[in-house]
C-alpha cells in the first residue's frame, strides 16, 4: 500500500506540473504534505521536511550565487567575444549552432558535474541562441541530454554509487559502457542535427554584420552597454578560469567558490555599493524562483525517505517481475532503470535495489558486472527527474519552465538510453 500511494503521489505531481495547475514549486512542497498527512505522518512533517531541506541546502546555496556570478560576468561583457566568435563560426546558421552546444556540452561535462556543465554551457551559448532567435527549450535540451550520457563516468556520481554497493571497479562497469556511452553520444548529436535542421527551416540563415547580426546589433541595450567593462576583461577571464579550475580540483566546496567569486566579480566590476545592490537585485528575479524549487524539492525527497515511501517502492517493482524473466534479468534491468532512476534518487536506486538485483540474478549465472553496466542505461533520461537539484538550475538558468522542458525533451532523452541499450546488447557487454 505504501508503494502504491507512493507512486500515485509522484503521478500526481508529474500530472499537476505538465498540465500547469500548480508550479513546481507549490506542487513539490503541497503534494508530498497532502500524502503524508493521510497516511498519519503529521507529527513527523517537520523533521522529515527539515531533513531533505538540510541536504538540498548547499545546492541551493551554489546555485543562488552561480546565477550572481555568471549574471555580472554577463553584464561586465565577459562573454561578448566568445559569443562574437561563435557568431562568426557559425555564420548565422541555428543547425551549426545547436550541433556546437551539444560538443561544448560533451566536452565540459567530462568533470563529471551538472552544474557546471549547464553554467559554462549556457553562459557561452544562451545569448547566441537568443540573438538567432532558435526555440528556448532547445540549448536545455541538448545540455541535458548529453550531461545525461556523459553522468556515467566514474566521477560523475552513479557509477561510482554502483561501484561501491556492489564493490567493483571501474574496468568492470566503466569501461565496457564507453561504446554504449559513444553511441549515446551520436545519438545526442544526430538530435541537435535534426532539432538544428527544424530551426535552419524556421529562422533561415542569419546575415553577419562583422560577427553579429544587424538584428542582434540593434537590439543592444544601451542601458546594458553602460555595465560593460571590456577594460577588466583579463581580469574577469581570469577569475573565471580560476574559479573553473577550483571547482574541477575540489579545492573548496562549490558553493564556498561561488560565494567566493560573486564577492570578487562584484567589488573589481561595480566596486560603488549602489552599482552592487543594483546588480543582485536585478539577478535575484532569475534566482529566486529556481532556489525555491531546490527547497521545495527537498521537502518532496525528505517526505519520500522519511515515509519509507522510496523503499516500499522498489521492493514493489522488483516484486512484479516473474520467476520466468529470471534468465534476461538483465535486459529487464537495463529497462526497469528508466523509471526507476527517474522515480527514485540515484542513492535509492542504487544502494537499494540493485543490490537486491543482483543476489536475484546470481542465481541465474548473471553476474554483478552486467547488472551494474545495465543499471546504467537509464541514466540518459535521469536528470529529468524532478528530483535531481541541478536540473532546476539548467530551467532557471534559461528562463524555461519546468514542465514545457520535460515535454520537450523527456521522449529525446529515452531514445538516448535505448540507443545505449541496444548496443550494449548487440556487442555483449549487458547479456539478453
């Protein structure tokens, strides 16, 4: 019965927030309270809340001043170069432009991080797309889909969560996935030709005026040009590759940096404390909407584990499957991960069921090295879950809703994991 309500809730909440009745925000906070109160757990709601709130709350924190961060280097000018470039490349053409963000996304995400992946992807492409006019929802969408195949590094956080319940190492999962991983690349790419190709027939090829488009030329602010600092642009690139290089070596936690960086970018750009205020109260308006998301989010995964909801979940869904299937446990695997990895945290997933997986499928001469590998597979649609903290940052960092982006871009992301899927088979390394 827990299982049940608990799967019904999360039904509820997708449908809530795709048909726009509530916001993310109102649904992940009233939703999860709605059911644990009729299932009798008020008098734990504080706790259970303050729990998941506790564990989101450095995100939240990183967050908050990555959006200061990279919005004053966007008002300083610190990017208006690279973007000219870009512009040039690309020649004004939205195909090539969709087909490059998808590189730099693959590229920036070989640290293993979401969030920096989206920053640094969205804070070099965001304006380019907005400048040529291509549909909000398609920068998002190829940033997610390929941090979704690349989040199967080691470091990346769900590989090294398999590796250490099932005590294995990375040449066992890792390495026999990095075909499946090269496919899903290609995949991610032949998307962002195709979505390119829509948008080329929509928008036409831009005419350039010395790197930028008249349009794009005369739609500058003249009040935005008043905050450029072209002066300070070795100084701002400078602290920003620092800062990149200190979250990649972990010197400090990311939210310490971020803090850390936003206090600097403010003092040596708008060192006049009027000109500073003005700058957080402008980029407040784009963060505050995603932090309340991040905390909303934690109330909803507080609730989920302090219930036990999450655990009678996956003991239900490895219940239904049938002593017959036992010998393409496996595959099985492979295609249960898809829910279940968009249902359930990594940590619940991971720690929690495939274990139990595992001890079920030795007994069909299955071994843990190719349930781990299968386990994987769904991580090409996991980060649409809306129980992943960083995918709030990506729809906040581009102005999209939560919703509109899961429609967009969840049916791509599936094919992602299938196509992973199907070679993995067809070369052996998850059996049939």
């Amino acid at each position: 019965m827990l299982a049940l309500i608990g799967f019904l809730m999360v039904i509820v909440f997708m449908y809530l927030i795709m048909s726009k009745r509530l916001s993310a925000m109102t649904a992940l906070t009233l939703v999860p309270l709605v059911f644990a109160i009729a299932l009798g757990f008020g008098p734990k709601l504080g706790v259970m809340s303050l729990d998941g709130i506790k564990k989101v709350a450095p995100t939240g924190i990183m967050i908050l001043f990555a959006i200061l961060y990279f919005g004053v280097m966007i008002d300083a000018g610190l990017f208006d170069p690279l973007i000219n470039r870009i512009l040039k490349a690309v020649k004004g053409d939205p195909m090539k432009v969709v087909v490059g963000t998808a590189v730099l996304a693959g590229i920036v995400s070989l640290d293993g991080d979401g969030s920096t992946t989206y920053m640094i992807t969205c804070s070099a492409m965001l304006a380019v797309h907005r400048r040529i006019g291509i549909h909000p929802m398609v920068l998002p969408a190829m940033a997610i889909m390929q941090n979704g195949v690349m989040n199967i590094l080691p470091w990346g956080g769900p590989t090294g969560r398999v590796m250490s319940a099932l005590s294995l190492e990375a040449s066992d999962v890792f390495v026999p996935l990095i075909p499946a991983m090269i496919a899903g690349t290609i995949w991610v790419l032949f998307v962002a030709y195709r979505i390119g190709l829509k948008e080329r027939a929509r928008l036409g090829t831009l005419h350039m005026n010395n790197g930028m488009s008249e349009a794009a030329t005369n739609a500058v602010d003249a009040e935005a040009e008043k905050l450029k600092r072209p002066h300070l642009f070795w100084v701002n690139l400078g602290i920003t590759v620092i800062l990149m290089a200190a979250l990649v070596k972990e010197i400090l936690p990311l939210n310490v940096l971020f803090m850390i960086g936003t206090s600097l970018a403010l003092i040596i750009n708008y060192p006049k404390i009027k000109d500073q205020q003005a700058r957080i109260a402008n980029h407040a308006a784009n963060a505050l909407p995603v932090i309340a998301m991040v905390f909303a989010a934690g109330i909803f995964m507080g609730i989920m584990s302090g219930t036990k909801m999450v655990d009678a979940m996956a003991a239900s869904l490895i219940s239904v499957i049938p002593p017959s299937m036992g010998p393409h446990l496996a595959l099985i695997t492979a295609l249960a991960s898809l829910p279940f990895t968009f249902f359930l945290t990594n940590d619940a997933f991971y720690f929690g069921v495939v274990p139990i997986l595992v001890k079920t499928a030795a007994t069909y001469g299955i071994t843990p090295a190719e349930i781990a590998r299968a386990s994987l597979i769904g991580q090409g649609a996991h980060l649409l879950s809306p129980l992943v903290a960083s995918t709030y940052l990506l729809v906040g960092l581009n102005g999209v809703e939560f919703g509109d982006f899961q429609k967009y871009t969840l049916l791509w992301a599936i094919g992602t994991s299938l196509v992973m899927l199907v070679l993995s088979l067809a070369i052996g390394i998850i059996p049939f």
